[in-house]
C-alpha cells in the first residue's frame, strides 16, 4: 500500500473515532457488550456467502466469456478485489482491475477479455442498486426531512450511474459509438504521447475491439437475464438482511425497509471517490439516518461499528492476507492511480 492509501485510510479512520466520540463511546461500548454474539454469527457467515455469491456470478461471465476457471481460484481473486476496492478512493472500482489482471495472468486469457467480464460483473452489479437506489430516493425522501439539495445531489449521483451504464452497454451493442470512442482514445494518445504513436494506437483498436466483442457475447447470452441478474438482487437482499440481522443482535426494533433504504443511501455515498472504501462517510450516513429513524445514537453507532467491521474490515483483512500469494509486484503497484494497463504494463516491465 502506497502511502497516499495510509493517509487517506488513517483520516477516514479519524474521521469515524471523531463520530464515535461525538455519540458517547462509553454508551457504543455498553451497547457492544449486549449484543447477541449468535446473530452476529449469522451476520458474518451471510457476508462470506455474499462473497461466494459474488464469486459465482463472476464465474457464471467467464463462462459465457469462454473463460474457464474454477470457483477455488476465483474466490481468492474476488477477496484481493475487494480489499482493493476498500483501500482506494475509486468509488468502489479500484479493485475490478486488479481482479481482471490476476485472472488474465493465473489462467492466461486475454487483459482485454478478462477486464470485459469484470466490467460486465460490475455492470450487473450496478443494475439492481440503481433499482433500489430509485426506491431509496423515493422512500426517504417521504420518510425524512431532506434539503432539496441533499435531495437534488442523490438524484444526480444515481443518474450519473445510469449515464455511464447505458453509455457502457451502447458502446458495445452499436460499432458506429464504439468506433467514435476507439477514435476519442486515439486522439488523446496523439496529443499527449508521440513516441512510437503507431504502434500504441494498433494495441488500443485491439484492445478495444477485443474488449467490444467479449462485452457483446456477455449482453447477448440469456444466462445473463436468467441466472446472473437475478444473482445481483439476491446479493443485495443479503447485503440488506445482514445489517438487519447486527440491529436485531442489538435488541432494536427497527423495520427492514428503513435498514434497506439507509443501507442504500450509505453505500451510494460510498461509491463517490473521496475516501478508501467510502470509510467514514458510510459509516456517519448510517449512524445519523438509524438514529433519525427512531434507534438510540449508541446502539446505531455499535451496531455500524459492527456492520462495518463485517463488510469492511474482514474482507479488506482476508484480501490483503492473501494478496502477496499473487507476488510482491501486484502487491506493490495497488496505488490510487492504478489501472488495469498500468498494472499489466508494470509487471511486464519486471
């Protein structure tokens, strides 16, 4: 880890003990020691399902990629993915690279193929939010007192989601579009890079064309519609239950769609690219929202501390463990400013 990810990790962390002091951290404390330790238990065995789901749905992208991989070496990858996507400020994207460039280099597939199923992954992962961030809007908007700006910022940040989804999808179905983008990229590359131009700009038209023709064999399988879509709800609705099930072992009594709209609402927030993993931000939403909602600041603020520690901290932990398994140059390079070129023409370079 660089040392831009210590800073920026070390001032969310602050950021999360100034709120915690704020609320009473002898209360969160008195809070903690009443949990009940076997629903909590139930919380962390539904987080490694999720991931496992995660895993299968990846694996179920590959295939239709004709990318063949087993679900004991994909899972290692999807827990390094994770723990990438916690420690940059890259609006929960900064691990997809890294995911697709262990996958090309374990099992030997093409970056741009591999990358394309990862998009792809992260794109039916978007959908179902995007569903349920429209359902959030609409609910608390209702449910609380927002400011029309407050309001205005969260119907913009989820049409910005929606923009880049369906620009992502046309580029790929429509030649014309993706021509014009292949064309945008070539500009750029002219402009600010002259030395062998020519030979960069043919590896740009196969990239892009490579990546083109996975993303179209993706979208067109019904498999998609049928079995990995439907993936993506479920795990949300995992997502959603397992914070439901840390409130309850805090004995609160709080209803499951108010749990589900701030728990959406949380890791919107999360995905805007200021801090590692959305840390600090996250957790402030979710203590001040489950404490309008009705629920003490001390049991909102131990049962986030929790929550977190779960959907944060344990997959950042296994992630990072497992990370130097893959060498100490793909461990080296995770930085704010990585990407998947960037990473693949790095470790060429050694």
């Amino acid at each position: 880890m660089d040392k831009k990810s210590i800073i920026f990790l070390g001032i969310s962390i602050l950021i999360l003990v100034v709120m915690l002091y704020f609320v009473g951290i002898n209360d969160v404390i008195n809070a903690l020691k009443v949990a009940d330790l076997r629903l909590i238990l139930i919380a962390i065995i539904m987080q490694l399902f999720t991931i496992v789901l995660y895993t299968i749905r990846w694996k179920s992208l590959n295939e239709i990629a004709n990318m063949e991989s087993k679900t004991s070496k994909l899972l290692p990858m999807v827990l390094v993915g994770l723990a990438v996507n916690n420690i940059t400020p890259s609006g929960r994207g900064g691990g997809e690279p890294v995911r697709a460039y262990l996958l090309s280099r374990e099992e030997n597939y093409p970056m741009e193929e591999t990358f394309a199923a990862v998009v792809a992954d992260r794109a039916l992962d978007t959908f179902p939010f995007v569903v349920l961030a429209v359902l959030t809007i609409i609910g608390m908007a209702l449910s609380f007192n927002f400011s029309p700006g407050l309001l205005a910022l969260m119907v913009v940040a989820v049409a910005a989601i929606v923009v880049l989804l369906i620009m992502l999808i046309y580029m790929c179905i429509n030649p014309g579009f993706g021509k014009r983008v292949d064309g945008w990229i070539i500009g750029l590359v002219r402009r600010f890079y002259k030395k062998n131009s020519d030979e960069l700009e043919e590896k740009i038209h196969g990239v892009i064309k490579g990546f083109q023709d996975t993303m179209n064999m993706v979208i067109h399988n019904k498999k998609v519609l049928y079995y990995a879509l439907p993936l993506s709800f479920l795990i949300w609705i995992f997502e959603i239950l397992r914070v439901y099930f840390v409130f309850l072992a805090f004995g609160a009594s709080v209803n499951l769609i108010v749990i589900g709209e701030v728990f959406i609402l949380a890791s919107l927030a999360g995905m805007i690219p200021l801090l590692p993993g959305g840390l600090g931000a996250v957790d402030g939403i979710m203590i001040i929202f489950y404490t309008a909602a009705g629920i003490t600041a001390s049991i909102s603020a131990g049962a986030t501390v929790i929550e977190r520690l779960i959907s944060f901290w344990m997959p950042t932990i296994l992630g990072m463990v497992i990370l130097p398994h893959y060498g100490s140059s793909v461990l080296d390079k995770i930085s704010f400013g990585s990407d998947s070129k960037e990473i693949s023409d790095e470790e060429e370079d050694d």
